[in-house]
C-alpha cells in the first residue's frame, strides 16, 4: 500500500514538474521575474507614450513630384506647346514614373509625376531634375523648380487675426501680420510662420503718359535716374592716425519722400522731379479681398498665419506659444484694435483624437468586463480586463523605437487590435477558471490551460496576423497610409499572445480568487486518463464537492444551455437529413443575400468623419475680376452669418472665385446633422445662382485622395488640334451630370475664357525701318506690365520700385497697345503703325495625362444617395455617345481613381485566406480540416450582408479591412473546436460522444469571446460613418461565424470523419467523378481492375 502511495506521489510531482518546467512554466515558478517584467512594460509603456510623437496624420512618402514652370502672360495652348508637352515628352521614359499629369493655364505649366509603389520619391525626383534641365524653354521662361509633394508639414495651428475694415485696411493688417510673423519666430517653439496673403508691398510709380510722350522720355531712362539716385558708393579704407575707417558716398533711398524727389530730366537751372509727373501708391500684389466674420461679428478683414512648430512635441509648442499670443494681443499696443482666432489647431485635433480613442476603450473594456463577469467570478473578469490592455505598452514602446508616431491611423488600429485580440486572453481566463471548478489549484488551473490552449492559440494569431499581412504593400497614397494598419496590429496582437501565455499566468496566481469547493463533471473526468485523474484527485484534497444543484441562477442558465446543445449535437450527428438541412440551409441563405442584399447594400469606397467645416465655391465667368464680386459681399456675409451652429467663417475673392470656409461648433454642440447645414447653406445661396454664378457647398471630410468627385468621366485624345472638339464633348457631359438626379458639385475641369486678343507684327514695314519684332516687344513689356527701378528698405522687407502708366491701372483695350508710342533707334513709333490684330476663342486650361490631352468632368452626389445608385445611368451615357473621331472616354470618380487599391485589397484578401488555410495545414496536417475551419469565414458573408442592410451602410473600404479582420477573428473558435474533436478522437471516444462533448465543452468559450467582440466593437461603429462600415462588418460577420461554429461545423466535421473512415466520396467529389466519366470510360482511368480468378 505504502510502495503504491508512493508511486502515486511520484506521478504527481512529475506531472508538476511537467507543468512547472519549460517557457511557460517559468512565470509562475519565478513569480518575482514574472512582476519584475510586468512593472518594466508598465513603465516602458508610459514613458513611450510620453515620448512618441503625436501626430494627426502619419507621415509617409506620398509619392508625388511637381515641375513648376512660370511663362508670363502666355497662353495656354501655348504654354502646352512651347514648355507642357516638352517636359512631359523628356521625363516620361525616366523608370518609377507611374503616371505623368499636367495644367497648362495662363502664363504657368504644372506637371506632377506619381511614383510607382516600391520607388523612392527623392531617387526619382533626381532623375526628373536631370531630365528637365536638358528641355530647350524660351529664352524668358524661368528656370523650372522640381519639387517633392509631402504630407510631412509641422503644422501647429492656422490664427486668424482681424479687425473691423473701417478701422484696418488690407494693407495694415498685412504689416501687422508681419510684426507677429517676428514676434512668433523668436519663439524656440516656432520653425516657421507662413503670413497669407503672402509677398512684400510694392512702390507703384504711376507715370501719366501723356506727360512721358510730350516730355520725350521714356521708362528706361527714367529706371535709369532712380537707379542712380539709390546706391551708396563706397570710397574705400584710409588710416587716421592709429586706426582705417571705411570712405562712402551714401545716396541710398530710405522712404518715398526721397523717391519722390529723384531727378528725372534737368535742363540749365531747370529740373524735373518724379513728383512732376507721377503718383504714388503702397500695394500689395495679392488683389484679393479677405473678409472674417462670426456669430457676433462680420465686416471684418483678416489675414491668416500659418505656426509650424520646431522639433518638439505637439503639445508642448502650442502650451508655450499660446500664452505668447494671448500677451501681444492683451498687451502690444501695436496690435491694439484687433482680434484673432486659432483654425485646424493640431493640438486640439490631436486631443479630441484620444479623447475619442479613450472613450471607445474604456466603453469597449467595460462592456468585455460585464461580458465576462456573467460567465465567469468578478475576480476572473477583472483578472482578463486588465491585462488586456497591456499588450498597449508593448505597441507603445515598438512604435517609440522604431521611430513611428501615434497618429489617428495608429490609434484606429489599437481600438482594433483591442477587439480582435480580445479572444486570446478570454480563453486562457476562462479555461483556468473552468479548471478551478473543477477542484485545481489556481497556478496548475492557468498552467494546464495555457497547455491546453496554446497551440490553437499560436495558430489562431497566426492566421489572424497573416491576414494583414499583404496590406504592407498596398498602392498608392492611401496603401501607404493602409500600412499603419498592419504594423500597430501585428505588435499588439503578437504582444497580447505572449503576455497571455506569460504574465497573464503569474497576475493570475496573484488576482484570482482560490477556491475551497469544487464540482464533479462525469463527462469531462471519464475521458482523463489514470495519471490525470489522479493529479485531480490530489488537487481535490481539502476541498468539498458541491452539488450542481447548488449553483446559482448564473451557474443553472449556462449548464442548462451546454446539456441543451450536447443534446442537440447528439440528435443531429445521428440524423442524415437534419444534418443536411444544417449545413445547407446557411449556404443557400448566403447565396440568396449575395443575389438579393448585396445589390441593395450598395458600394461607397469612403464615409470620412466631417471636419466641422464647410467649403463654399462660388465660381464666375472666365476672365472675371475681383471687382465683379463686390456688390455682393454684404449679402454673402449676411447669409453666411445666419448659418446654424456657426462658429466663424473666412471669405476670400480672388480672380473670378470667391472661397467661403465655414467652421461650425463641434459635434456635441451643433442643434442639427452637419449635412442639414450644409443644405441649408446650398439653397441659402440660390440668389447667386440667379445672377449666373456656379455654386459649389461640400461638407470637408478626411478622405483620401481621389479625383474631386465621387462620379466622373475623363475624355482624353492624342491630339491637341482636337482640344475644341474635346471641350465640346465635355459640355455635353456637364450637362448630362446636370441632369442626372441625386448629382451636386458638377465640375468641368476645362472652360472658354472670353477670348484673347492676338497681336501679329508686319515685318516688311518693320524691315523698311530697320527694325525687328523684339526691338519692339522690349518696349511694349514696361508699358503694359510695368519696369523695376530698383527697392527701398521698409521695416520688414525690401519692397521693389515698380514704374507704371497711370492711365492703364483701370483697363486696357486693344486700341491702348496700338496707340502706345514706342523710342527705337528709328526714333519714335506707333505700335498700330506696324501691327494688328485680331480676336479669336481660348480655353482657361490645357490638361494632360500620360501626354493625352483631357478634360474630366466629376460631380458629388446628394445625400441619401450612392455611387452604385448613379453610375449604370453614367455608364449608359457613356457608352451610347456618339465621340468625334480621335475622342475616347475613361471611367472617373472615386471608383476608379482607386480601382487598383481595391483591386490590390481584394487580392491581398484571397492571399491571407491561402496563407491562414498554409498555417492550419501545418497544425492539423489536412487538406479538410483547414477547408471545414474556413468555411466559417465565408459563410460570415451572410451575417454581414444582412448587417449592413439593416443599418444602411453600404460596401467601401472601411467594409474590406472590416472582413479582412473577420476572416483572422473568426476561424479562432472553430480551431479550438476542432482541436478539441481531434483530442477526443484520439483517445479511441466514439464519434458522436467525441463530437458533442468537444462542441459542449467550448460553448461557452464561444459565447464569451462572440459577446465580447461584438460588445467591444459596437462603441467604434457607433462612433461615426467613418468606421461604421468596418464596425459592423465585424459585428455581424462575427455573430453569424460563431452561429456557424455552434451549429455547422460539428456536423460538417462529423461529415469528414465519417467519410475518412467509410472512404466514402465527398458531394465535390462525386461532382468531378460524374463530369469525367466520358474521359474516364474511354481510358480507364480511375477505375479498379478485377484481379484475374486465374
């Protein structure tokens, strides 16, 4: 008796030491280590998250280069020819170049170049210097700049400064800005300070021209006084005594009272000064007016600084520059009278990100923390709801040094990580404290499931990782900033495995509650083997039983459901039929919503979070003028005043635009939905529709980039001589938008400017006079544009002496160039003696892509509409006009400017399935099994399509990364499941019992990790449009996956088994079978020979 006590004694301890030895059995055994460790990532994780840098965007390379190039007062069309089309032809060969697009306007080119995916941008940007410094420009063309586009900007906050514009002129307002400018640099905190309107006044000269004419001069001569008269000329260095002083003659001009009093002409005691026969004016280049208003104020000018920060933290700039502010406006006397107001301040942004970011977290971690404490002690549910966030700190500290930033990608993708790797941690949790009933002490309770687990565990976050890992190389601008996803995914999600095989043992020993109780499970214990049973009884010792009929309500309800579905599985897996109707019926049913849901679900690549700002284009004829707007900026400023939950708004004309930037209060004060303002706004402004303006009101949004319309048409052709044509073209489908019901914002990127005046020289008079075309041109350029005579010092800046003719500051006609009396060396000549002209049509625009000429014509859609509602009626339209010949179309809008992304997406999605089906090939060594797990997967197609009917949120982007997470979320019950039948089977159970016992068994597991998830999801899809798409992707992806795992896959699996071991041929099977058979009867293939009786 005592050498059989002993032997059981000696099979225990080796069970412990099993148990206690090893990678997992280590943070237990050393539990001071394991607390060690858990302080370290603490602390590591805190001190990260102060340090990272906080960001509202990531930076990333977005893989666009612009080549600028400024041509003055030249045509389009000849700016296309003479500078657009030679550029583009030398740099389109350059390798990494993946798209060449261009804009010929008046007198400037702009080509931007988009990179490949896999290029560097600065590598390829040196290539295009290169190429471009090799094109032959005209001789007056300035030199090309190459620049690279960067999303990488310091910003720290826009202040608008204003003051009432009886009092502030734009020109006072302008020098006061400087001022600040100054005052704002000197701040260690500030990089730079960006003051709009931007540029230095200049000294206009306003010369009448009929006193240059009648006193024989001309600007050159008169350039040539002023020069004179503005120069100090040094003498040299001479020694006085012991010492060398500097020698000069100081004749500089310091203001325009000794501008005024420049000599121009002298004859004997008689001279002429400037003053004679010119006036003088302060201006600024920028013609634009500028007006700010709020709810209490409007009639305001403003002019706008841009503060980038320096090196350090968002945060910490904005606490040390604030103040600054707040003391020059309270105190300098020199911006006495004027007001200011922050616009996109980062900091704020960036505040109410975390905030949002904190809400949903904590919202997510409370309702996982009710979830679980139904299922298992107070204890136990803290124990899982405290550790899950621990995974954090390691994401925090991965991204500090690997020099990331926190950044609203990163932050989406933590509340992610949190919901999807919920799971791990539960079913550790949860298995341990299953063990604990069962009479196990609290360490070998975590201890025995954590071995239970981990290797389905390992593998569930495998497939769960590998999903997002194709998004790593996704195209374009928004694939780069996709990347965030996976990087913040994989380091929380790996973190959260291991903390949950490691530390989470060791908080377990110290957190859980021990137990003096236990309760007897015949069915669990009847499939122990001898030395396990044992180890329990051991276990056991000291502890009384209690009866099942002593539970609780809690307890009752959950034992109840498992005898439920034991007895369910036991019934199905015996009958043929229900087991077919099962497994059928949510198949047909998937079928069915993909028929009939999908097509009224509809497809919206993005819903992005509004702004809290309205955008407002008010567009008049080409060619039209400041001026033309003036009348009816009281009216506007009126309107726009009365707008609901306003909170201020800019107004700015320039040429024949006037932009309105409308900021309204923040969401949780704003009386009504952002896009009731915004309609409101778009019909308040009919009256300027009236008078033959074009209106444009758009909600901004974080979206990403696209083509400026959600539809769109691009009409391309090869040739420039078809340009009138093409435009004739894009009327027609402007009109067709126009017409089309749910469209707003309809844009035509080209229109006709009211025409140009061409001027031809007569060369054979010209030559009778011994002159040439550019003998004239010199002269003519000063008198319609104005000469440089040099600059005088202000305060701030150097500010140009610019001589002008008076009598063309308020218009020039044809008629005035022809009159215009030009000095040659052939003495005096009238322009219209040796030239004329005539009138002839032009376009604003000259666009190119890829060096095909095109137009593209794109519109918004209204609210309560989709993209998928409008497009077949655009596609009709498209395909049915009759195109000149030359002239094709491409589809446009947001669909197609990003077709390659979701083209890549849904590639990467197919990927991930063969890359989770690899892993779980691996763990299971079968084709079937893996086959059955993912099956789950696809059927979660249907929880989804009726989801997302039923709340109205249409397929996009934010739906795709939404299944993509599904897919690694999912299959991590079925994994357990089917781990658990395996396990069974292998003890020799018998396949029903084996099937039903491992479905009970992991009932609840399911139930807590489904309600967990879809909880702990729910606050992010409520949140906003933005993330409702991924939200209830997962949600009720989610709910029907497990629904499937509960009731499909145990008979699917029974199914496998029973055809492995009857040999029988599966329905695919039969299927291949029964279409070959005409190739298998001609040569016997497949088929079993009879051995010869002989």
């Amino acid at each position: 008796m005592q050498e059989n006590n002993e032997k059981n004694i000696a099979k225990i301890e080796k069970i412990k030491q099993e148990l206690e030895s090893g990678f997992f059995g280590f943070w237990t055994k050393y539990l001071r280590v394991s607390i060690l460790v858990l302080i370290l990532l603490i602390v590591g994780g805190i001190f990260s998250l102060y340090m990272i840098p906080k960001e509202s965007s990531p930076k990333v390379d977005i893989g666009y280069i612009s080549i600028t190039t400024i041509y003055q007062g030249v045509s389009p069309m000849d700016i296309d020819t003479l500078i657009t089309d030679k550029i583009e032809k030398q740099i389109k060969d350059i390798d990494g170049i993946k798209k060449i697009t261009s804009t010929s306007s008046v007198g400037v080119s702009n080509t931007v170049v988009e990179v490949k995916t896999g290029y560097k941008s600065k590598d390829v940007m040196s290539d295009i210097k290169s190429e471009v410094d090799k094109v032959s420009l005209p001789s007056s063309v300035e030199k090309p700049t190459v620049t690279e586009i960067t999303n990488s900007s310091e910003l720290l906050y826009f202040v608008y400064v204003f003051g009432d514009e009886k009092k502030f002129s734009k020109f006072d307002l302008i020098q006061k800005g400087k001022y600040l400018k100054n005052k704002l640099e000197a701040s260690p905190s500030v990089s730079k300070v960006t003051l709009v309107p931007a540029g230095d006044y200049k000294i206009n000269v306003l010369i009448d021209k009929s006193k240059l004419e009648q006193l024989g001069i001309s600007l050159t001569e008169i350039a040539s006084a002023i020069r004179a008269n503005n120069k100090n000329t040094p003498i040299g260095n001479y020694n006085i005594g012991d010492l060398n002083y500097d020698f000069r003659f100081d004749g500089e001009l310091t203001n325009v009272d000794d501008l005024k009093k420049v000599i121009v002409k002298s004859s004997g005691s008689s001279v002429l000064r400037l003053e004679d026969i010119a006036t003088f004016d302060l201006a600024y280049n920028d013609k634009s007016e500028n007006k700010y208003g709020n709810k209490q104020t409007n009639g305001n000018n403003f002019i706008q600084l841009q503060v980038d920060k320096s090196s350090i933290g968002v945060f910490t700039a904005a606490a040390e520059t604030k103040p600054l502010i707040e003391n020059l406006f309270k105190n300098d006397p020199e911006l006495k009278g004027l007001s200011y107001s922050y616009s996109t301040d980062l900091s704020e942004y960036i505040i109410d990100d975390y905030k949002s970011l904190a809400n949903t977290g904590l919202q997510t971690l409370f309702l996982v923390f009710v979830t679980i404490l139904f299922f298992i002690s107070f204890k136990e549910s803290l124990i899982a709801t405290l550790v899950l966030p621990l995974s954090f700190f390691v994401t925090f500290i991965f991204l500090y040094y690997a020099g990331y930033s926190l950044n609203f990608m990163t932050n989406f993708s933590l509340v992610l990580s949190l919901t999807i790797g919920i799971d791990t941690i539960i079913v550790i949790v949860e298995g341990a404290s299953e063990k604990q009933k069962l009479g196990y002490d609290k360490k070998y309770a975590i201890l025995l499931a954590i071995k239970e687990f981990n290797a389905p565990l390992i593998s569930g976050t495998l497939t769960t990782l590998v999903v997002f890992l194709p998004m790593l190389s996704l195209p374009g601008v928004m694939g780069k900033f996709l990347t965030y996803i996976p990087l913040t995914v994989f380091s929380t999600l790996l973190a959260g495995l291991i903390i949950a095989l490691t530390i989470s043992s060791a908080v377990f020993m110290m957190f859980a509650r021990g137990l003096n109780y236990y309760f007897r499970e015949e069915e669990v214990e009847k499939n122990m083997t001898p030395e396990q049973k044992l180890f329990l009884d051991s276990q056991r010792e000291g502890k009384f039983e209690m009866e099942h009929s002593k539970l609780g309500l809690k307890g009752r309800t959950l034992a109840g459901m498992g005898k439920m579905y034991y007895n369910y599985l036991e019934k199905t897996l015996k009958s043929k039929w229900k087991k077919k109707f099962i497994i059928w019926l949510p198949i047909v049913l998937t079928v069915l919503s993909l028929v009939f849901l999908s097509p009224l679900v509809g497809f919206k690549f993005y819903s992005g979070d509004d702004l809290g700002t309205i955008n407002i284009t008010i567009t008049g004829k080409q060619g039209a003028t400041e001026k033309s707007f003036q009348k009816y900026l009281p009216e506007l400023e009126k309107t726009i005043g009365d707008t609901k939950d306003l909170k201020s708004y800019s107004l700015t004309t320039s040429g024949n635009k006037i932009k309105i930037n409308v900021n309204v209060v923040k969401k949780d004060e704003r009386t009504q939905e952002i896009e009731k303002t915004e309609n409101e706004i778009t019909s308040s402004l009919n009256f300027m529709v009236s008078h033959g303006f074009d209106v444009t009101v758009a909600t901004q949004s974080n979206g990403p980039p696209g083509s400026g319309g959600v539809l769109g048409v691009k009409l391309v052709s090869t040739n420039a001589s078809k340009l009138e044509e093409l435009k004739k073209v894009s009327d027609d489908f402007e009109k067709f938008f126009k017409s089309l019901k749910g469209t707003k914002n309809v844009k035509n990127s080209s229109s006709d400017t009211p025409g140009q005046f061409v001027f031809k020289f007569d060369e054979a008079k010209l030559s009778q006079l011994g002159l040439t075309s550019n003998d004239m041109l010199g002269e003519i350029y000063p008198y319609v544009n104005g000469m440089e005579a040099g600059s005088i010092k202000s305060k701030f800046e150097d500010n140009n002496i610019v001589l002008k003719i008076k009598d063309f500051e308020d218009g020039f006609s044809p008629d005035d160039l022809l009159n215009i009396m030009v000095n040659t060396r052939a003495g005096k000549v009238r322009i219209g003696d040796v030239a004329a002209y005539n009138f002839t049509k032009s376009v604003s625009a000259v666009n190119r892509e890829n060096n095909k000429i095109s137009i593209s014509v794109t519109s918004d859609i209204e609210e309560g509409y989709l993209p998928t509602d409008l497009q077949p009626q655009l596609d009709k339209f498209m395909q049915n006009y009759k195109y000149p010949e030359g002239i094709s179309y491409e589809v446009g809008g947001e669909n197609a400017d990003n077709a390659e992304l979701i083209t890549a997406m849904i590639s990467a999605f197919f990927l991930s399935l063969f890359m989770m089906f690899a892993i779980l090939v691996v763990q299971f060594n079968s084709y079937k099994q893996p086959g059955l797990i993912l099956f789950s997967v696809l059927l979660s197609v249907l929880g989804v399509n009726i989801g997302l009917y039923l709340t109205g949120t249409p397929y996009g982007m934010m739906f795709m990364i939404g299944f993509i997470a599904l897919a690694g979320i999912v299959i991590n019950d079925a994994i357990i499941l089917v781990d658990r039948a395996n396990r069974n089977l292998a003890k020799g159970l018998e396949p029903v019992y084996a099937i039903a016992t491992a479905g009970q068994s992991r009932l609840q597991p399911i139930l807590v990790t489904t309600i967990t998830t879809v909880l702990g999801v729910w606050p992010m899809a409520l949140q906003s449009p933005m993330w409702a798409g991924l939200g209830y992707t997962i949600m009720f992806g989610i709910l029907a996956g497990s629904l499937l795992t509960i009731f499909c896959i145990p008979l699917i699996y029974h199914n496998i088994y029973l055809k492995q071991v009857e040999k029988r041929k599966g329905i695919f099977v039969k299927i291949f079978l029964f279409i070959t058979w005409p190739i298998r009867k001609m040569f016997g293939l497949f088929t079993k020979k009879e051995k010869d009786p002989k």
